[in-house]
C-alpha cells in the first residue's frame, strides 16, 4: 500500500486540529492556509472523518470543525483506515478473488503480517505523539 494524499492530507488536517483542540471550531481556510493545501480537498476529506466519528462541524459565525474526541485518543491508523479504499500492502489480502494464486501463495501470509504490523504501530500513534514528537523510530 501506499499512502495517497488522502492519508497524507488527512492526517495533517488532524494534527492541525489536534493543535488547536482548545480553541474550539477552526475553519477549513484557516488549516488550508497554514498548511498549504487546497479548501476544496480538504471539504473532501471531512466526510469520512467525520462519518467516523473523529471530527465534529459547526456552523455559524463562529462555525468550524474540531475534534469529536481529545487527540491523544485518535491514531492515525485509524485516520489511515478511515482515509483509504484499501489498506493491505497487497490487493490480495483484503480481496482474495484478484489472484488466482491466492490458496497457494507462498508469500501471501508475509504481506498480510506486514499489514498487520503497520498497522499496529500506525495505531500506537496519537496525534498527541505526533505534536509532542513523542515516537520511537526502534518500537
């Protein structure tokens, strides 16, 4: 798997929220410009984040997004997973039906266990550890 713009965007859009978690709703103007990505991409991207329950919206005067839950409490694994159609490393995992090799694969077991480690060290990380640069590269 790699990481589209969506995970990318997605979870910086996150972080900035997480940053100003105390300041109440924040507009999306404001993130795009400190973070330098488009208005329109980010609308985009807060309708799965809020479907999954990570970002809550306002409107209003004083109107904006924020948070639905305190940053340390959100990874971005599950960021990553709310973000992307398809989160194995190989399109085989997650749909057995795209290779014909798939019941007697050799290597298949080793993709899915590298997903699964991803994704438990993704989900280790919250986007507390992420302002705080409290992350291991070695964990």
């Amino acid at each position: 798997m790699k990481l589209s713009a969506r995970s990318r965007y997605g979870t910086r859009m996150m972080v900035d929220l997480a940053q100003n978690y105390a300041k109440g709703p924040i507009r999306l103007s404001s993130i795009a410009g400190r973070e330098g990505l488009s208005r329109k991409y980010l609308e985009q991207l807060i309708i799965p984040l809020k479907k999954n329950g990570f970002i809550k919206s306002f409107r209003g005067p004083k109107g904006g997004h924020m948070l639905a839950r305190p940053p340390e409490e959100i990874s971005v694994g599950e960021i990553v997973k709310a973000l992307e159609e398809n989160t194995s490393l190989t399109a085989c995992i997650d749909n057995p039906e795209v290779c014909d090799r798939t019941e007697f694969c050799p290597t298949r077991n080793v993709w899915a266990i590298a997903t699964l480690a991803m994704f438990k060290k993704l989900n280790s990380i919250s986007l507390t550890d992420i302002i705080t640069k409290n992350m291991l590269l070695d964990d």
